[in-house]
C-alpha cells in the first residue's frame, strides 16, 4: 500500500509546479535564434527563460522586460549569478515596450498572453519590435476542461485557442513556421516576420 510520501512524489510527477512543466531548452530548440541575435523575453517574470536566452545569446542580447520591476531586479541578480553580462531590464506596460521599432531579431512571449487583458495587442506590439525576418515565439497553456483553478498553470476561462494566437500572428503578416504541443500542458507557435 502506498504511504502519504510517495502518492505526494507521485503527485507532483503528474501535476508538475509551473517551474517544472516547461524546460527553457525545449523552446529554444524550435525557434530560428543564432548566439549574436538581441531577443526580448516580453514577460519575463523572475527571469528563469531570460537567463537560458541569455546563455545561449552569448555575443548578442537579452531583453528581459516586465511590467514589474520586482521582477525584473530578480533577473539582475540571477544574471549576476551566472555571470551574464548580456541581460537588459526593460519596465514596460502591459501592451507598451519601450524599444525601437524593428530592433529585434526574436521575441518570446512566454506565459504572459493569457495574463494580458488585450493579448492580440500585445502580439501586436511584439510584432513591432521584429526587424525584418525576424521571429516571434507564443508558450502558452493548452486548454483545459472546468472553470476553476486546475493543478497547473491559469484556470481554463484564461487559456488560450492556439489556433487564435496563430491567427492573430498571421493577421498581421508573420509566417508561422512551427505550430505544435511543446509539454503536456503547454503549446508552443513560431512564426517569421
């Protein structure tokens, strides 16, 4: 008979914490990113996808930006940490960056869509921030059944359709290059400008 201990080990194996359920390398694999490129991690939270950009962009730049600057003095110290001197916070609003149009090779908008009160503006605004050719990558949670909070990540009234946020991409004239299921609960949609 199984105790309390293991059915808590199994438990978190099938219902992972929101840091566990997604692995920074799986969408770095799928997106057209090269280590000189500048990409913004738009919604960057505490920085855990900011700083594996980061890494991997060893001659170019990350862009961590939030509309938190908590957050974002999170990623300072986790990039001093790992002796990254390639990040750059950036306070935003939630549909406003304060870059330049077309100064980015890459956006990643990762978890922050199904937060935004207007997610198709947001997109929008990301697209802006795309240099010609450059490409947009969408993480968000697959739809769920219910209407309460679930086990992981926002409750399902929140999710999003991929095939709207694909949509919303090809509105306004990005090319999508991967549509997919990235983890047991999240999709991934990479598109070029």
């Amino acid at each position: 008979m199984p105790t309390k201990t293991s059915v808590k080990r199994v438990d978190a194996l099938l219902h992972p914490t929101l840091e566990e359920s997604f692995d920074p390398q799986s969408m770095i694999a799928l997106v057209p990113i090269h280590s000189d490129q500048k990409v913004a991690d738009i919604g960057a939270g505490p920085g855990r996808l900011s700083i594996a950009l980061a890494k991997y962009l060893y001659m170019g730049t990350c862009y961590a930006v939030d509309v938190q600057k908590e957050m974002l003095e999170h990623v300072r110290e986790q990039a001093k940490v790992a002796r990254l001197g390639n990040v750059e916070t950036v306070v935003s609003k939630e549909n406003q960056v304060p870059l330049d149009d077309e100064s980015l090779d890459g956006v990643v908008l990762s978890d922050v869509l199904n937060e935004a009160s207007r997610p198709k503006t947001l997109i929008k605004e990301a697209a802006r921030l795309l240099k010609k050719y450059g490409w947009m990558a969408i993480i968000e949670w697959l739809p769920a059944e219910g209407k309460g909070k679930l086990a992981v990540g926002p409750a399902a009234s929140k999710r999003l359709a991929q095939e709207d946020m694909r949509a919303a991409m090809e509105t306004l004239g990005l090319r999508t290059l991967t549509s997919r299921q990235l983890t047991h609960h999240r999709y991934i949609i990479v598109a070029r400008k």
